[in-house]
C-alpha cells in the first residue's frame, strides 16, 4: 500500500539525532528539519554553498507525530542531513530527485502550497 504525501509512519519517538525549528512571518511558515550534528556547519561546493546556521536550524527535538502537526500547517521545508532527509523520504514529504548534494551533505526543499 503507497503512503499519501505527508502520511507518517507509525513511531512515537522523539528524534534523536533531528532538530526542528518553526520560522512564521506573516502568513507563511517554513520548517526547517536537520541533523543536530550538522548546525553551525558550512558546506560549499563548487558553485553551491550550504550554511547550517544555528539562527535558521537549531531549533528542538520533537515526536514524529508532532512535527508531522506542524508540516501539515506549512508552506515548505528545508530539510539537511541524512536522517532528516530519511524521514522526510518515508513520510513522502520530497521526492529523491528533489535532493541535492554539498560536500556529500543531503539537502531538499519541498513547497507544499
């Protein structure tokens, strides 16, 4: 059976090793998802560059179930880091080819509206 977009699997743990963090600014909000071993890391590229900062992806450790509340409200996410990416593959949140690589670090952006 194919999962819905934005569909989670059934786990309940908190993330161990995946930070979230809510950006609102008027009417829009973006989540940011990433491995907690990657902020405040700066990766670059050829002609691509990724700043993990800690201002946009230091955010806190959440359940499954409850950062999948918060993306259903979203606009898009920004998503770095293997097991962000992994969760966010399994929740059918992106797509593989919508990923990108800098310096072997997975990153996607997904709109969802």
């Amino acid at each position: 059976m194919e999962k819905k977009r934005g569909e989670s699997y059934n786990e309940n743990r908190v993330f161990g090793m995946i930070l979230v963090k809510i950006h609102k600014a008027e009417k829009r909000k973006i989540i940011s998802i990433c491995d907690d071993n990657l902020v405040g890391k700066k990766f670059e590229d050829e002609d691509l560059q990724l700043d993990v900062s800690k201002y946009f992806y230091k955010g806190e450790k959440m359940k499954y179930e409850d950062v999948m509340k918060e993306i259903k409200g979203a606009d898009s996410l920004n998503i770095v880091g293997e097991e962000s990416i992994r969760f966010a593959l399994k929740n059918n949140l992106i797509e593989e080819e919508s990923i990108i690589r800098i310096k072997k670090i997975p990153h996607a952006i997904s709109l969802l509206r």
